[in-house]
C-alpha cells in the first residue's frame, strides 16, 4: 500500500527557486516603506532582474518577489555543507529598492532573531558587505549601478559571509555553529511569511544530517550548549525520524554532566590550593613571630651582660 505525501512534503518538493507572490509581506522589515514614488526606470530595471533571479539562481538560494510592491523581495541562503559552521542552515534577508536604484544599491535586512551569528551580520539586521556599500572593498568589490545587482549581491554573501572561516583569527567554529543551530530552531519556530512549507520541509529533509553534523562536533569531547537535545526534540516535533540518533542526545548529556563534575573538581582543587596558601602564610607567619621573639630575647641577654 503506497503511503499518501503529506502536504508539507508536497508543498517543499514543488517549492520553485523564483516566485512572484500575490499577497503583500505583512512582516516584511521594509514593508513600512513607501512605493509611491519609484522611477519607471528603476521598475524596469527590477523587472529585467527578475528574469535574471529566475534563470540564474543557484540551488542555495531561494527568492519571492511581490505582485503589489515590486519594491520587495525576500531571499533565503541555505548553508554549505562543505566545511562551513552554517550547514543546512538557513538564512533570511528583506530585500528593498530605494526609488534611485540601481544608481544606489538595494538594501539588505537580515533575520538575525538576535543572534551574533557573524561580524558582518549585524544583532540589529544590518548586512555588511562591500557590493552593498556597507563595507570596504576595492572597487571593482562595490556597488556599480551597470554591473551589479541582487544576485550579486547574494551570491557575495554566499561566499564572503556564510563561509567556512567566519572568523578568521580563530579557527575553531564550535560557538558558531552553536548559533547556528539556535538560528535554526528560532526559525523552525517563527518561518518567515511565504516560506513557512519551505522551512519546515527543509528541517525534514535535513534533520537528520545536521544532526550527524553536531556529532562531529563533539568529536572532541566538547559538548554544544546542549543544542542536540533541542534540536532532536524540534526536528522529530516536526516530523522527522530520528529516533536511531537518540544516542546523541545522551552523548551530549554524558559529556555536559562530565564538564560539570570537572568544573566541580576544579572547583574544589583550587579552593583547596587556597587553603593551602593561607595555611602555608600562618604556618610561615607563627615561624617567623617565634623567631623574632626568640631574637628579642637574645638582645636583652647581650645588654644585661655588656652592661
């Protein structure tokens, strides 16, 4: 008996790189903006990009425009698998033009749910990247009205931002992907307006591998925050199995309960080496009181007899 596809999965399969949306963005960051006084030439201008984000996307990126405000769109970076702390994550940026453009760049807002993921994505939503001048660049690296444009401009935060050395003075990436995950799960949560089967059918799909992805990262004996708990908990929530990785959710607990009781002996060990100090300082204190009461003494006998 074939098993019937739940509408989720349905809905994640026939989800199309490029979409135009009839309904307006209520939750659009930008949606405040007013679109009364864009330029015909800055609509064409969207318009022909339009065609470009159909043909040319990427299988990372997913992007809806709007019907009624053609002055937005939204845009989703799914993380790389290959080495980056964001893998399988997925990352949602509000897409403005000013009236003037393209002679001035779009502006980028990124769905951060107040997470310090990158120091070029910003807690309050600001992007910093030099196509978007918001960040120094050489200058075949800035915005150039003929030249650039929103693929670009994603496609650059693809590969400046969400990259496998975030930072670059510290190679170990544990902390971000830990906030990574978190990312994940906010999302999971709250997904943004006309992506809400993509999200959900996305984490189904992958679930299991990003899962794998934070036994790599305790490989090490070093536990995540407890994030594979939540996540475990999230994903199967959500509809997918991964119950055969129960395991790792008591992998971790083993190795936070182990960092606790170390913590805990450290702890005492440096209480004790502290005591120890203060023991040695009296012990060494009543010495050398002894000592000089000892040597007062002396004197007085060497006076009376030189007297």
């Amino acid at each position: 008996m074939e098993i019937e596809e739940d509408e989720v999965n349905k809905k994640y399969r026939s989800f199309q790189k490029f979409d135009v949306i009839t309904a307006n963005p209520s939750d659009h960051h930008y949606i405040e903006k007013s679109s009364k006084k864009i330029k015909d030439t800055t609509i064409r201008r969207i318009a022909s990009e339009r065609k470009i984000l159909e043909n040319g996307l990427p299988n990372s990126i997913f992007v809806r425009a709007y019907e009624k405000r053609i002055d937005l769109m939204r845009a989703v970076i799914v993380g790389s698998n290959n080495g980056t702390p964001y893998s399988s994550g997925l990352f949602f940026f509000d897409i403005w033009f000013p009236s003037d453009y393209p002679n001035a760049p779009p502006k980028f807002y990124y769905h951060s749910h107040g997470i310090d993921l990158h120091p070029k994505l910003y807690e309050n939503g600001k992007v910093c990247v030099s196509i978007l001048n918001t960040w120094n660049g050489q200058e075949k690296e800035l915005w150039r009205p003929e030249e650039s444009n929103i693929l670009k401009a994603l496609e650059a935060i693809q590969a400046k931002v969400l990259n496998a050395k975030p930072y670059s003075e510290n190679p170990d990436n544990n902390r971000v992907f830990v906030l990574s995950c978190k990312s994940m799960l906010y999302t999971l949560q709250n997904p943004p307006k006309h992506f809400e089967y993509f999200v959900k059918g996305h984490f189904r799909k992958h679930a299991q591998a990003i899962l794998l992805t934070c036994k790599e990262y305790m490989k090490n004996g070093e536990s995540i925050d407890g994030i594979v708990k939540r996540l475990y908990n999230a994903f199967e929530e959500n509809g997918a199995y991964c119950k055969h990785l129960a395991y790792l959710v008591n992998k971790e607990n083993g190795i936070v309960n182990y960092e606790a009781d170390d913590k805990v002996i450290r702890r005492e060990n440096s209480k004790s080496r502290e005591q120890k100090k203060d023991s040695d300082k009296d012990k060494h204190g009543a010495l050398r009181m002894a000592w000089m009461k000892l040597w007062g003494t002396k004197e007085s006998t060497k006076e009376l007899v030189y007297a």
